[in-house]
C-alpha cells in the first residue's frame, strides 16, 4: 500500500516531464514543443523555430526542418504563441504591446529546454516563418548576443517597435522571401494599428548592427535562389538576402539553405 501510495503521487510528474513533440512541455507563460532524436549525444546544436500565425509548435516537425534538422543531430525547439481566441492554434504579437513579453518567453523556453536535452550554447539558431520570421528579427533586436545565428522567411521586424541599438549586437542573419509574396511583402502593410515591417528596413538595421557597406559583396543567382550577402565589408557578424519565386510560404530548400549558412558561421 505505501509503494502505491507513493507511486501514485510520482505519477504526476513523471507525465509532466514527458514531453515532446506531440505533448507540450509547459512554463510559466506558455509552453513549447521539442524533439531530440539523438538524446544521447552530449553538446548537440539547437534550432528554435518560431511558427508562423494560425499555427502551433506542434505543426513544425516534418518535412526540412525534420529531415535536415532534427534527423541530423540538432535538438529543435518550437515554442508556443499566445492562444487565438476561439481557435486551437497560436500567434505571435512580434510587436510591442503584446499581451505576452514573448522575447522573454522564447528565451525562458530555451532555459527550460537545456534542462531536458544536452544543447550546446554556443550553437542555438533561431528560425521562424511569416510571424515567426518577425519574431525572429525581434529576437535579433532584442537578445541577439545568446544566439549564434538567425533565419527568417517571410516576415520581417514589425513596428511598433524600439529600433534603438537593434540588432543589440552584430548578428549573423538570412533573410528569405518570396517575390511573389503579397501577404507579407517587401514593403510590409499596415494591419490595424501596427505593421508589418519593411524587408529593407530590416536589413538596413542588421546592416547598421554589422557596420556594413550599403551595396552587397556578392550576388549569387541560382536556379532556386538569387542570394545577396553582405560578408567582407562587414565589421562583424554577416548578412544573407534570398529571394525565391514562390508567394507566401517555406520554399524547397529553404532549410538546407538556412543549415549551411548556420554552419558556415
């Protein structure tokens, strides 16, 4: 009787540890999804991906981010955005003014994440697409020296928000966007009472962080991808445009893309 006694007040936390990518992992504020199919390896890269709006951490595993993150070593991490009214799914504010302070979220998130899976900390990149490509570039504004590299697809800085030494250090940042992409276009639009954001002033800031030149040092175009990257002129970190035919959406390749230049820094 005293073994089920006790078996059954452990019985709570045991479930409550057992989390993944199906059963959230929860925090205070929120809670995250994550995978570790290598949880035996010590010191693993760690990809924090940011979902886009309408969405959950729990819809990211499959598909690239699986095959080219998760599956090659990398523990990937997909926090949760605040709950839409009515609806299962997530969005993210990416903006200040947000009923959440989500920098501060993703960042507790990580926190709690290390204490499951072995990460190392100099290897946690930041991805998101459309709304969680703009929480992307705010988690470069914001906390861009606990990073070592950033992705976004589709979204860019939203305003209002503080520009002020943002990036906060010079950060190494691949942008990808589509030129057919009128959802969220280069320009941004104004959606109530905030916007968008602008691609180019985005990368204007990053390139300002960097201490770049204005014009890039090289221009690749590819078959998929035409690539503009600002590197050698840079007076730290590094930059990477990449505009694609597509609308609005993760095109193929995007995550091969975004693993060798996290790789190549």
């Amino acid at each position: 009787m005293k073994f089920l006694i006790v078996l059954l007040l452990t019985l709570p936390t045991l479930a409550s540890a057992e989390c993944g990518p199906d059963a959230p992992c929860e925090i205070d504020g929120g809670s995250y999804h994550m995978i570790d199919a290598d949880g035996g390896k010590v010191g693993k890269p760690a990809l924090v991906f940011l979902h886009g709006h309408n969405a959950t951490g729990q819809m990211i595993f499959r598909g690239g981010i699986k095959a080219d993150f998760a599956d090659t070593g990398y523990v990937v991490i997909a926090p949760n955005g605040t709950p839409i009214d009515g609806r299962q799914t997530r969005r993210w504010a990416g903006r200040e003014g947000g009923e959440r302070d989500d920098v501060d979220f993703v960042l507790n998130v990580i926190e709690d994440a290390q204490t499951r899976a072995s990460i190392d900390p100099a290897r946690i990149y930041v991805a998101g697409f459309s709304a969680g490509g703009s929480m992307a570039w705010l988690m470069a504004c914001k906390a861009a020296e606990q990073f070592a590299g950033f992705a976004s697809v589709s979204g860019a800085l939203r305003q209002p928000n503080d520009t002020t030494d943002c990036p906060s250090t010079p950060v190494r940042f691949l942008h990808i966007h589509g030129f057919g992409d009128n959802q969220v276009p280069f320009e941004g639009r104004t959606i109530r009472d905030w916007h968008q954001g602008s691609v180019w002033d985005s990368l204007r800031l990053a390139r300002t962080a960097n201490q770049c030149r204005s014009h890039p040092d090289t221009i690749d175009v590819g078959a998929r991808f035409r690539c503009r990257d600002w590197n050698d002129s840079c007076g730290a970190g590094a930059i990477k445009f990449c505009e694609h035919d597509g609308g609005h959406g993760l095109p193929r390749g995007w995550t091969m893309l975004a693993r060798d230049w996290f790789e190549a820094g």
